[in-house]
C-alpha cells in the first residue's frame, strides 16, 4: 500500500486541487491550509481525501501522519514550511517533496531535510505536473 500527502494553501495548491477535483474544491480551501490525502491499495480500493489540516492538528495527532511514503507541501511562508518539513522529518518521512513560489526559501528547505525542493514560478502553472502523476 502506497500513501500520499499533499498539504498547502495559496494559487499553485489551489491549481493542483482545481485539476485533481475537475473544478469540484472544498469551501475551505479558500480560507485554511488544507491537505489531500491518498491512499493506493489497488484498484476500488483507493481512498482520497481533502480535509483542512493546520500544523498544530499534524503535531498533535503525529500518528495519524506517520504512515505516508510521500508528502508534498505547497509553502511560501517561511515559518511554516520549515515547521512542516521538521515534522515530517522527525516522522521518518521516506519523501518529503516542497513546492514554493520563492527562490529565498529553496536552499532553507534543503537544508531542513527535504528530499526534493521544487520552485514554481507564479506565471507558470508546475502544479499540475503533481496531479496527473498522483491522478494516474
């Protein structure tokens, strides 16, 4: 079994759950950062999920955090991102993939321990890249 967290907020998250959803998003994502959860267990077994998740509800609740093969964060506030990705590190996280629209915040996240640092510029839209790979 395979599991998949994607968390964000902001323009390149909402383009990555625009295309994922067909235009269907939650009401919330407008206001909260907000995370997609996917779980591969083959075929009709698949699960996925949005749900509003702030950093303290992932601190508190680690063991429910503790099981995906991959996280992807959409941060381009500096605080956060940095609290996201040392969580998910000390979580043991096989993959921890970081997206942001800011160069600055590149090498910052690099050295906090992601595996891979992705920066999408506002013009273009990288986000979709992430929903046709999960998607398929």
């Amino acid at each position: 079994m395979k599991r998949c967290l994607v968390v964000g907020k902001g323009d390149a998250f909402h383009s990555f759950v625009h295309t994922l959803s067909n235009g269907k998003e939650p009401a919330f994502l407008e206001t909260k950062t907000a995370a997609f959860s996917l779980t591969q267990a083959g075929g009709a077994n698949d699960t996925q999920r949005y749900f509003p998740l702030s950093f303290d509800d992932c601190y508190r609740n680690q063991e429910e955090y503790h099981s995906y093969d991959s996280v992807y964060l959409f941060v381009d506030e500096l605080e956060e991102g940095c609290d996201f990705i040392t969580l998910f590190r000390q979580l043991n996280t096989r993959r921890i993939f970081a997206i942001t629209q800011r160069q600055s915040f590149v090498s910052v996240y690099k050295r906090l321990g992601a595996n891979h640092v992705i920066l999408s510029l506002p013009e273009q839209d990288r986000a979709k890249w992430l929903a046709v790979q999960i998607g398929s």
